[in-house]
C-alpha cells in the first residue's frame, strides 16, 4: 500500500472500531497530510524508507515553514500513532522516530477566574426564557469542570441529582462519574421544571430540541460576560481551568483533579500547580512581613 491509503485506512479504524471524535481524526488527517505531501516531494517511496535523520529534515522544513512549536509537537505525536500502528500489524521493522525530538513548548499558563468572579458569573444566568438554561450550563462548567462536548452530550438519564452526580463521556470515549454541587443541581432541578427530563432527551436544548450547538454555547457565555462587565474572554473552557485551580488551591491533591477532569496524563494536571503557586506567592508577598512591598 501506498503511505496515504495506509494512513486512509489507519484513520478508518480510528473512526470505526475505536470511535474517535471527527475532531480528533480531523486532527491526525492535517497532520499527518503534511507527512505524506513531504514524502512525495522528496520521492519517498513508503514508510519503512524514512529513517531519523530524514525525519529531522522534515520537522525542521514544516518549522521553516512557520509551524509553531506546538503544532510541531502535535505533529509528531501524529505520526508517531502512526507508526506505532504500522509496527503492530507487521508493515514497519523499525521506529522512524527513534532520537527524533521537537522544540521545546513553553506552555502558557490559563486564564482563570477568582473565586468572587466565578460566583457573579455563574450567578447571573440572564432574563428570559433561556435564563434557567444559561443558568444551569454555567453553574455545571463550574461545578464539575466538564469539557464543552461533554455538556453539549449530556442526557437526563446521565445525571443523578438525587446523590449529586453525572456521569460524562470524555475522549477517547472513556466514561466518568464527576460529583455535581448543590447550586448546580438546584440550577439543574429549575431547568428539568421548564423542559422535562425525559431520560434520552438532552439536558441543555437547542432551537430544535436537540442537543444545543457547541458555538451556540459559546455565545451565550460570552454574551453573559459582556453584560456582566467582564473584562477577560469567557468561554467554556475558562470554566474548567477556573475549577480545576479552586479545587487544587483548596485541596492539594493533584491525583483527585486529575481524575475529576479525566486527563490520561497527570503532567497535563501538573500545569495547575503552577496557578497553585502564583497564589501562594501572592499570600505570601501579602503576609509576611520581610516579604511585604514598600
């Protein structure tokens, strides 16, 4: 086969029998086009021909090309699935990667909301008709830190307001079970009022009666901030970051984080410890006394 019908057919299983998001494979298509375009330019037949040094002409063509470290790193976590995949069923002897390193990424902290922010954001849910909708979607971002697909996927027989509980499903289509608060589950008891809670029918509604469009969430949450004079850009995700940093700064315990936010890799949590210590810093300039600015 050719390296773009193996890369076709790797993306198919992916699709098929792993069920992974049209994002996700979306991502690994753009990826690992850029892989296979390269190869043809440089008259590289398959993949068993690449070898490590090659492999570093090319990461360091697409940098030329402007790709940001990044999206480098992205791109060689593609191909690298890839060949993973190649080497199990028999088609590639060796690891084309092998020594191969991207530039280092200088990962930019995220943006949160303090504790009073948060409170007046998820507060004010709007006027109107949408009101205990907009009101529940933001009291249950900030309570259970869930990703903006795993909202937008929820159906009322995933939640369990009796004993404070939802369950989602995250990537890599892996369920969890994320504590639900009480504020959020009276904002969630106020909406079921307004549209029922049919078992299979989606908790937060669009227009049609489906599931709510993921940038129709996003409006709403900017929109709400605007009105409520917020100055930073509000978006769903800023919701997660703000709830993963409350509750490591209250708690400490980083493996219960990363569990609640479902990350596969705790070094992916591990960039909260860093807002846990600008806070402490800024106790710490505020208290003590040989500490304190003039």
């Amino acid at each position: 086969m050719k390296p773009q019908q193996q890369v076709d057919a790797w993306l198919a299983r992916l699709a098929g029998e792993r069920q992974a998001s049209p994002h996700t494979v979306d991502g690994y298509r753009r990826d690992l086009g850029k892989l296979t375009a390269w190869m043809e330019a440089q008259g590289i037949a398959g993949f068993d021909a690449l070898e490590s040094n090659r492999l570093r002409q090319f990461v360091a063509a697409q940098h030329r090309a402007g790709l940001a470290p990044k999206s480098l790193q992205r791109l060689l976590s593609s191909c690298r699935s890839l060949f993973r995949q190649l080497s199990r069923e028999g088609a590639l002897a060796h690891d084309p990667l092998a020594g191969v390193r991207g530039p280092k990424v200088h990962r930019k902290l995220p943006v949160v909301l303090d504790v009073d922010e948060a409170a007046t954001l998820v507060e004010s849910g709007g006027d109107g008709a949408l009101a205990p909708r907009d009101r529940a979607m933001l009291e249950l971002f900030y309570s259970s830190g869930l990703r903006l697909s795993e909202l937008v996927g929820l159906r009322w027989s995933d939640l369990d307001l009796d004993g404070g509980e939802v369950r989602v499903l995250g990537k890599g289509r892996k369920t969890r079970i994320v504590p639900v608060g009480r504020y959020a589950v009276a904002a969630l008891r106020a909406l079921g009022e307004t549209t029922g809670m049919a078992a299979e029918s989606a908790v937060f509604r669009g227009r049609g009666g489906g599931a709510i469009n993921p940038r129709t969430v996003q409006l709403r949450l900017r929109k709400l901030a605007l009105a409520g004079g917020f100055a930073k850009h509000v978006h769903p995700h800023l919701l997660r970051h703000t709830f993963a940093s409350h509750m490591l700064e209250s708690s400490g315990d980083l493996r219960a984080v990363q569990e609640l936010l479902g990350h596969a890799d705790i070094a992916t949590t591990q960039i909260y410890t860093h807002l846990d210590f600008q806070h402490l810093a800024k106790v710490y300039d505020t208290a003590h006394p040989r500490a304190k600015k003039k």
